[in-house]
C-alpha cells in the first residue's frame, strides 16, 4: 500500500463512523422526543352492578322418593316415568295376603278385649244379684249343716252316754252307723271327715259372699287398668297392621310428575333392577316423583370470601347452559349457616329459587350471579383507571395536548363491579381519564413488543411525576344523576 494513501483512508472512515454516529443520536433523540398517544375513557353516567357467581343443578324444590317398606313381591304398577299424577292417585302396590291376615288377628283381639272391658264396667243386673244372694244362703245352709253334724259327732266322743242314748233312739240303717261309732278308731274317721266338709263348705260360703260383693261393689281398680291395657295393646297391634298394609300401596302424596319407576311385576323392591320404563334402580327409592312447583331452585357454593356478602331476598340473574342468551330472574332464599371444607377451600351452600319456566329441566347446568351491590344512573369510571396506592384511590386526568403529561387526581370510589366504578367524588361528568398509552415510534420495545399499547392500571406505573412535585390533586364531588 502506498504510504502517502494512508492518512486519506483513514480519514474516510473517521468520517463515516462519525456520520453513523450522528445519525443514531438524531434517530434516539427523535423517538425519545415522540409524544406519547394516551388511551382514554370519558367519565359518565351509568349503572354499576356488583355480582357473586356461582354454578349448580336445578332441582325441583318438592321431589319425593317414594318405597315400599316390605319386601313382598310387586303386583301392580300403574304409572310409568313422564305421568302425570293426582295427589292420593294409587301408583304400585305389593302382594297384601300376609299383612291382610296380620289386620284380621288384629282387629278380632282387640274385640274380645273391648267386650271384656265391657263387661267389666257394665252395672250388675237385678238378676245377678238375686242369684249371688241365693249362692250365699245355700252356701250358708251347707256350712250349717256341716259345723251341725261335726259338732254331734264330737259331742259322742266326748260323751259316750250320749252315743248310746242316740243309738236307743235310732232304727235301721242310723242305728247301725251309730253302734259303729262305739268303736273309737271309727268315731275319729268320722270326726275328720265331717271336720273337712265343714271346711269346705265354709269356703264355698266365702267365696259366695265375695262374689255376691263383687257384684255389688263392681270391678277392682286393679282389674280395669288390666283390661283397659289390653285394649290399648290391641289397638297398638292393629295400628301397626294397618299401616303394613297400607305401606303396601304407593299412592301420591302430591300432584306431580312421575321421574322414574325403578322396579317390575313380580320382583320385591329390594331386589332392584332395572324400572319397568327403563330407567336405573339408582335413584334410591321404587317411584321417584317430581312435586308440581311453580318455582325450581339451585343450590351453589359459594367461596367464604364472598359469602358475607350474601343475604337472603337478594336478586339473581341466572342463565343455562343450554340457553346461555336466555335470562332467568331469581333470590336468595337460604345462606347455609355452616360451611363445608374440601381440598382446603371452604364453601357455603346458598340456595336460590327462581320461577318455574318451561325450559328449565332438572339436572340442567345453572349460572348464578347474585346481585350484591349495584347502583343507577351514577357517575362512573372504568375500573381500569382507578388506581389503590395503599393511601387512596386515584385517577390520572388525560392532558389537554400531546406534549403534556397527564394530571393524577385523587377520587373517592364506591361500587365497583370489575368494569366500572362508581365515582362518589372527585371526577366530573365528560372528564376524560387515561386507561393506557400507546407508543407512537416504530422502534421494538424492551419486551420485544414493536407499537405495543401499555395499559394505564390506575396509571400507577408513570410515577409521580405529574403534576410536578408528585402529589394528588383533587377536585369537587359528583353527584347521581336523577
């Protein structure tokens, strides 16, 4: 190379690094100079509204399983799934020919127990009387005659002479028996004969006088408690037959719809199967029976968070999943005072009713949102603008030309739904509130993002440069609209 070529070729290339240099600088100091495009929001009337959602099954509030408690076989089945039935409409019934049998026993014991009640507190006849009176005096001429002949035949031992005077009077037959009682072993044998039947028959006269007294006087206390008892126990018995037989027979207990049957003729109930209408066995009784409602209602969880928010009477929006575009309009009408735990997350079941229609089925995926909070026709800001720095609420007022910065005001917020908040104070209707910013240069941002829009968050993230000196303005209250 020539020497006297250098100091040119040096000198070309000082020259372009310096014209590179010089262009990149113009191009930074260009873009950084860019004024920045603010997204904005306009702060107007509306409605805020502040839902707690949630997702369940619609249930008919009346559904009733209905069984047999026997476990007789099935004879009859009247209905089948999608009937429509009467209160006390007769559904199913089992073989009655045992518990049948049971309500005759029944009925015929409790029967002779009331007649013997009966007799018992009946008053004694004229009838009864004359011949309690009769036993008595004949019971009474018996045990005479008895204590009479005992008292002469201990008369002769204690007074042979008397034996002998008695044989001086006595003929045929008297006379014989009396000479017999010369033999002394003899006399004793009568003595203790005659001794018994005066016994007894001074018993049959006490047992005479206790019953011509009982007539009179009526039955013991002891004796009617006894009696009534028994029919108490009579009527118990047939109580329960009955009701065996009855628990035979399915009927209705309300009008309704008949879901499912879940048995067939000639199978007892606790064999399960399959339903004579096809249906599974595993709904948990033999007839399962929709009551008619004109309501139908969800039950939801509802996370703790939440639930103090919650309140019985409170409106609901509800939408299926079958007819997301379609509106049901419900309330609360239960807060479950317990919670429930699982996996750590603790729920309370809210139940909410909402008025029968015929598109709801049950079974049917419900979404619940249940109206908190809301207001109307209030001032309001997108929730996007507001921002929480821990001291308050603020919102950064969107400047008047491009090359200014925005004003970060201070406000006072009430409902806010997610979308927008209510302004209590602060903003005015038409003001005009920065939600974000987007980047004019062309030039790829730090994350890679080239003409990228940066979301405002409150605006929390330009700092506290404006208005100068960092703090919050703060400007008059709004009011609500009437």
């Amino acid at each position: 190379m020539n020497k006297k070529m250098l100091p040119w070729i040096v000198s070309g290339c000082l020259v372009v690094v310096l014209l590179a240099g010089g262009a990149w600088y113009f191009k930074s100091k260009s873009a950084s100079a860019a004024p920045a495009n603010y997204i904005t929001a306009t702060v107007k009337y509306g409605n805020v509204k502040k839902t707690v959602n949630a997702t369940g099954t619609i249930q008919v509030p009346t559904q009733y399983s209905l069984s047999f408690s026997g476990s007789g076989k099935v004879t009859e089945i009247d209905v089948k799934a999608g009937d429509q039935v009467k209160a006390g409409q007769v559904l199913a019934k089992q073989d009655q020919t045992d518990v049948q049998n049971q309500v005759t026993q029944a009925q015929n014991n409790l029967t002779q127990a009331q007649l013997k009640l009966s007799q018992l507190k009946a008053p004694p006849s004229q009838v009864s009387l004359i011949q309690g009176q009769n036993s008595v005096a004949r019971a009474q001429v018996n045990a005479n005659n008895a204590q009479s002949a005992l008292q002469t035949l201990q008369n002769y031992k204690n007074d042979p002479n008397s034996l002998q005077d008695a044989i001086a009077k006595a003929t045929g037959q008297q006379q014989a028996t009396l000479q017999g009682y010369l033999d002394t072993s003899t006399l004793d044998a009568a003595i203790t004969q005659a001794t018994s039947a005066y016994n007894s028959a001074q018993d049959d006269l006490n047992l005479a006088k206790a019953q011509l007294a009982q007539t009179t006087a009526g039955p013991s206390s002891a004796d009617l408690q006894l009696a009534q008892s028994q029919v108490s126990q009579a009527k118990a018995a047939l109580d329960s037959a009955k009701s065996a037989l009855s628990s035979t027979t399915i009927t209705a207990p309300v009008d309704g719809t008949i879901a499912s049957v879940n048995g067939q003729v000639g199978q007892s109930p606790s064999s399960g199967g399959s339903g004579s209408n096809g249906s599974s066995g595993g709904s948990g009784g033999f007839i399962t029976l929709l009551g008619n409602s004109s309501t139908m209602q969800v039950v939801v969880p509802v996370d703790e968070a939440d639930i103090g928010s919650v309140q019985v009477n409170q409106t609901v929006d509800m939408t299926l999943d079958a007819y997301p575009d379609k509106h049901f309009t419900g309330s609360v009408t239960q807060v479950s005072p317990t919670g429930s735990t699982q996996s750590g997350v603790t729920t309370f079941a809210v139940t909410v009713s909402v008025p029968a229609d015929s598109s709801m089925k049950p079974g049917m995926s419900a979404n619940i949102a249940i109206i908190v909070a809301q207001k109307q026709n209030v001032l309001t800001v997108p929730s996007m603008a507001v921002n929480d720095n821990g001291s308050g609420q603020t919102v950064s007022l969107a400047p008047a030309d491009a090359s200014s910065r925005p004003q970060r005001i201070q406000v006072k917020i009430g409902i806010d739904d997610g979308n927008n908040a209510e302004v209590l104070s602060g903003l005015q209707e038409g003001d005009q509130v920065v939600i974000g910013v987007r980047s004019q240069t062309s030039s790829t941002s730090q994350n890679g993002n080239r003409s990228g829009i940066g979301a405002m968050g409150g605006f929390g993230g330009m700092g506290g440069g404006f208005p100068a000196g960092g703090g919050a303005a703060y400007r008059g209250n709004s009011q609500q609209r009437n």
